[in-house]
C-alpha cells in the first residue's frame, strides 16, 4: 500500500504528458486548419474585389472609348500611376482629371441631358453608369456592377458628372496671358462672392448686441418696462443663434476654400517641377527646391487662420463706422483717428520687417542646406575626423540665424505692444468723450455703450490685419513665387497626347553637336558628328570628363544641346514629343537610382503594362537568377534607402539593367554598363546585347 499512491500519481501524470500531446496535436492540426479557412476566405474576399475592380476598369475604359481619349493604355497606364483604383464616383472624376478632364455636375433628369452632354457619368442605385447616348427606350448605359450595358429609363432624376477635355497647351497659353493665382482664384469666384455676402450677414447681425444693449438701457429700464424687456430677450437670442449659425458656415466655406486652393496649388506645383527640363531642376539646390514647395504652407495659413476673417471683415467697417456715426456723432473720429495712425504704422513698420523676415528666412534655407549636406556627406565626414569642423560651421550658421529671429521677433513684440496701447487708448477716448457728452445731455448712457461695443468691433479686425501684414507679404510672395514656377517653360505639356504617333527605327544622327553646363563653362562637347544604324552596337571611350555622359544624356533628350542637332530616324530631337521618344529609349546612368519598395515596383516604373512574362525574362536577362539568395522574395523582395546603400555594386548593376530590359526600348543607352560586374553578370550582358545586334 505504501508504493500503491506514488504509482497512482505517476501512472497520472503520464496520462496527463499524452493527453497534453494529444491536445498539441490536435491544435497543430487545428490551427492550420483554422488558418486555411481564413486564408480561404480571405481570398475569396480578394477574388470578389479584383473582380469588381474589374467592371469598374471595363466601365472607365468604356467611357474613355467614348470619349474618344486619343492616347493608348501604356499612356493610360502613365497618366494613372496607382493603377486606377475606382470604386466611388470621385474616384472616377479624379481619374479623368489626371487624363486632361475637367468635370461638371448638374442635378437633372436624364430626358434632359443633350446629345453634347454624352458620354457622362451617373450613379443609380448603388451602381455607377457610364451613359453614352439616348435611345428609344431610354439612355444606354455601362453597368460598373454587372459589367455589362443596361438602358436606364429617361424619368430618372440623378447628379450627372459630365467630362470635357480642357487643351493643356490652349491652357497654359491661357495662364501665360494672366496670373495663374488669378485664374485659379476666378474658378472659386461664385463660392468667394457667397463668403462676402456670408460675412454682411453675419456683421448686419452683430450690430444687433449693441443696439439691444443701449435699447435696455433707454427704453427698457427707463420704462420699467419688463414686457419689452423680453420681447428684447426673446429677439437677441435668435439673432445670437443665426449669427452662430453663420459664423459656422463661413468657418466651414473658409476652410473648405483653403483645402482646395492648397491641394490645386501644391499638386500643380509639384507637376510642374517634375515637368521642369533637367537642367533647370539639377542647377537649383535641394534645399531651395524644398523651401519652395514650403512656402505653399502660408496659402493654406492664410485661408484657415483668422488672417482671412479679418480681412473678409475689414469692407464692412464702413457699417459700423456709419452706425457709430449715427449713434455717437463726433466720437466715430476715435477709430477713423485709429485707423490713420495704423495705417502710417505699417507704410513704416512693414518694409522693415519684410527686410528681417528674408534674412531670418535665407538663414534658415542656409542652416536646412547644411543639415542635408551634413546627412548626405556623414560617412566622409567621419572619415575625414571633420566633426569638429563641421560643428564650428554650424555654430556659426545657428549664431546668425538666431540674431536674426530676434531682431525679427523684437519688431513684432514692439509692434504688438503699440497696437494694444493704441486699442486701450482709443477705448479709452471713446469713453473720456462720450461721458462728456452724456454729462452735457448729447448722448444717452446706452448709446454711449452701444458706441463702446462698436468701437471695439471695427478695431478688432484692423488690429488682426495689421498684425497679420508680415504673414500677408510672406502670402504675397509665395503667390508670386507660384506664379513665377507656373509661367517657366516645361519640357512638355503634362496630360498631352501626341497627334501623330511614331514608330521609331533607333537610327541616331549627331550633327556638330556642341554643349556646355553653363554659358561662362568650357564645351562639354564640341563639333561632335556621329551617324548610328538600327541594330548597331556603338562603343564610345574616352577618359574622365571628356563628355560621355553627356552624350548620352543627349541622346537620351534630358539635355538640349547649345548647337548643332540630335536626329532620330530623321527627326530632329526639338521637334519630337519628349514622353514618347523616351518610351523607346533604355538609359542606365552612373548612379544607382532605385527606389525603396519592392523590386517589381521598380522594374514596372520603366514599363507599367508589363507582363508577368516580360519581368521574370528581364530578370533572367539580367543574370539576376544567379543571385537568388540576395532575393529570397524573387521579384517582391523589399528593400529599404539604407539595404539599397549597402547592396553589392555588381547587383546594383544588375537590377538597372533588367529595369532596361522590362522596356524593350529600340535605343539602348549604356553609360558604363560593366561597371561593378562579376564574370557572370558580364557573361549576361554580353549575351543580351549580342541578342539585340540586327
């Protein structure tokens, strides 16, 4: 008995090990299980949205087709980056706004619509259609969820979006004739008209509180008359409510206008540095390029903060002014005096300030340029033990940008301070004479309240326009610094289809072509002549600097050359359209110029319609395949800036290569293409080029 409980415990203890195994095994088993059926469902819910996705393509092709947009899908592909994902009916606006479309909207009956309005867009219950033309059973129509066509009956009432294609090149001639703020402003003139109309209301009502106050005080209480008394109440609180209300729906316009006038603006700016010739774009440090782009902020400052409201207040002083008049008499001399002083305040307190807000601003581009310099450069700093030099430089550089800010800050604060005073004194003012004038028996005890209240209302604003002044003459040029950006030169009209497409034969003919980076800079190249058949393969050697690069940059059409010309298959390089002759042409630079995300997402920038088949062949091409361990996700290995740095030069090599490959291009331009190579990847390339020879 005495080993009988010692076993009993062992015996279950071991029972309890195979159970607990069991139970693992069976949570082995049961997980996957379980995981599968996610993943099942998971990708049903995929295949489902592909599918829809799908129709909603087939309906936006169906659209474009009736539109008659003339260019073909690698350009559709070009002009909608992220793939066109559609699914809302702005989706589909912002769609056919990148393929050159502006879009209308009216509510009406489709009955109505003109044959002109065809095609447009509609969304019916749930679905969205793209409408091509009336029939006699209705208005035939694409069906975004069935993908199929369908006839809508006429009597539908529906918001209609209707596309109509606005000429890049008529529109820039358009904006080249005028401000291209002033033509942006003029397409928000009805919504700019409503906030002024907003804001009378809005002032008309706030009169309201001084006149109610200075009715209590001589009719009310001089009455005692409690029944008018709350008949004023009852009045002053529905006026309060609808001055709220409009408030509020000014705020949400205002908001709204600078949301909208930033997003045009900064995305507008940003396509036409992209479209900027290079050299125009390589010649303007970072820094600058950054700050630029920056100075887009102070548009949307200027709409969102109460700078706006201010100056959306300062027509209607005149209301207040004129009923201070006709209240107070004399005393509307106080905020005219006011306004004279703030007004010979800022002829003389703005060019000063404007003065040490550029340098406060040029110390700040300084200091942002050597922060970008010191990041790029680190690793040769440090190599060099120049930490302490650096740190000296950049002492110096924060020393005088902090001078700098407080003078700055000095002059808004004394500035700030005066105002105030001036505020407190012309209050002060009003009061000393209107109690005067309430003692001799000229005013009233609440008209001489009522007049303070006014008072303080038209100086609010001239008080917040005045501070504001510095913040508008940074406004001003950023508008001008816009302008200036709209009205340079591009390589070409973005959104632009070419009228006449070619097909080009890779034949390149140089005639005296001569170059230089800068007009006081010796020539690159000079009196240079070269002729190239198709399918011929051109070697051109020569030692550092002699202008190898630039040949090929040349020939690739990033730069112009100062004489002489570039003729592809007879044309003349000036004369061809930029986007199209660089879809031929396969150009691998010096640099290493990927970027970070997935090695597919790479290769795709080259050629976005290519097939499956046509990257794992340029993959193959490459030599790529022999360094499968540098790739354990094949073509969806993701690479960070930093694993991009530290990859090996001759897979660097590689990955540009099979980038040109993905292309096909008729033109392949090579700039040093060995470079970094192992046997095997030159074994690659040799083989592909001697695959391309005619």
């Amino acid at each position: 008995m005495t080993n009988t409980l010692p076993e009993q415990r062992a015996e279950q203890s071991a029972q309890n090990d195979i159970l607990g195994q069991l139970a693992r095994l069976q949570n082995a088993f049961k997980v996957p299980e379980e995981e599968a059926g996610k993943e099942r469902r998971r990708a049903t819910r995929t295949k489902a949205t592909d599918a829809q996705q799908q129709r909603h393509l087939a309906c936006f092709h169906e659209l474009i087709r009736a539109l008659k947009w003339p260019g073909d899908q690698l350009q559709m592909a070009e002009n909608l980056p992220s793939g066109a994902d559609l699914g809302d009916i702005s989706e589909y606006c912002g769609a056919l706004t990148k393929l050159g479309y502006e879009i209308s909207s009216h509510l009406t009956v489709l009955e109505d619509l003109e044959d002109d309005d065809f095609p447009c867009l509609v969304k019916y219950k749930g679905a969205i259609f793209a409408l091509l033309e009336h029939t006699d059973d209705g208005v035939l129509a694409f069906n975004s969820q069935t993908g199929e066509m369908a006839t809508l009956a006429s009597n539908i009432k529906r918001q209609v979006f209707i596309p109509y294609h606005i000429d890049p090149a008529e529109e820039a001639r358009d904006v080249g004739n005028s401000s291209w703020i002033g033509v942006l402003v003029s397409r928000f003139r009805s919504l700019i008209i409503k906030l002024f109309a907003l804001t009378l209301f809005t002032n008309l009502t706030a009169l309201a509180v001084p006149l109610f106050v200075m009715t209590v005080y001589d009719k009310a209480i001089g009455t005692r008359s409690t029944e008018t008394l709350t008949y004023l109440i009852i009045a002053i609180v529905i006026i309060l409510i609808t001055e709220l209300g409009l408030r509020s729906i000014r705020g949400r316009a205002l908001a709204y206008l600078g949301t909208r006038f930033e997003t045009l603006t900064s995305s507008k700016a940003f396509e036409q540095l992209l479209y900027l010739p290079l050299p125009a774009v390589e010649d303007a440090p970072i820094s600058a390029q950054m700050t630029r782009l920056r100075q887009f902020e102070n548009v949307r400052d200027f709409f969102s903060g109460s700078m706006a409201h201010a100056f959306l207040d300062m027509p209607f002083i005149l209301v207040f002014m004129v009923t201070i008049g006709v209240i107070g008499g004399p005393l509307v001399f106080v905020p005219i005096g006011l306004i004279v002083v703030f007004a010979i305040m800022a002829i003389t307190v703005v060019p000063i300030n404007r003065r040490r807000l550029a340098l406060t601003g040029q110390s700040r581009q300084a200091i942002q340029s050597f922060h970008l310099e010191a990041v790029t450069k680190h690793r040769v700093v440090k190599e060099n033990g120049a930490q302490d030099v650096w740190l000296g430089r950049y002492s110096d550089l924060v020393k005088l940008s902090a001078v700098r800010h407080f003078r700055s800050e000095q002059l808004n604060l004394l500035v700030m301070t005066l105002t105030q005073l001036l505020i407190a004194c012309g209050g002060t003012l009003t009061l000393y004479l209107g109690a005067a004038m309430v003692i001799k028996g000229n005013l009233t005890i609440g008209a001489l309240i009522a007049t303070m209240a006014l008072v303080w209302r038209v100086m609010a604003p001239i008080q917040a326009s005045f501070l504001s002044l510095s913040r508008v003459s940074q406004v001003i040029h950023a508008f001008r610094q816009i302008n200036h950006l709209m009205a340079a030169a591009l390589e070409r009209e973005p959104r632009t289809v070419p009228i006449l497409a070619r097909k080009y034969r890779g034949a390149v003919t140089l005639k005296r072509i001569s170059f230089r980076h800068a007009k006081s800079a010796d020539p690159a190249l000079a009196g240079v002549n070269m002729k190239i058949e198709p399918g011929q393969t051109v070697v051109v050697t020569g030692p550092s600097g002699s202008g190898k690069s630039v040949l090929l940059k040349l020939l690739c059409g990033l730069y112009q050359s100062g004489s002489g010309s570039v003729l592809i298959d007879g044309v003349d390089l000036r004369h061809a359209d930029p986007a199209e002759y660089r879809r031929v042409v396969g150009y691998v630079g010096e640099m290493f110029d990927f970027f970070p995300g997935t090695i597919e997402e790479n290769l795709v920038m080259a050629n976005p319609t290519a097939t499956e088949y046509q990257l794992r062949e340029a993959w193959r091409d490459a030599g790529l395949d022999s360094c499968a361990s540098s790739f354990p996700d094949g073509l969806d290995t993701y690479f960070t800036k930093t694993e991009l740095e530290e990859l090996d030069g001759g897979i660097r090599q590689r990955l540009l290569l099979a980038r040109v490959y993905v292309k096909a291009p008729v033109l392949y331009l090579l700039d040093k293409p060995e470079a970094g190579l192992d046997p095997a990847g030159s074994t690659a390339l040799k083989r592909k080029l001697a695959s391309l020879k005619g």
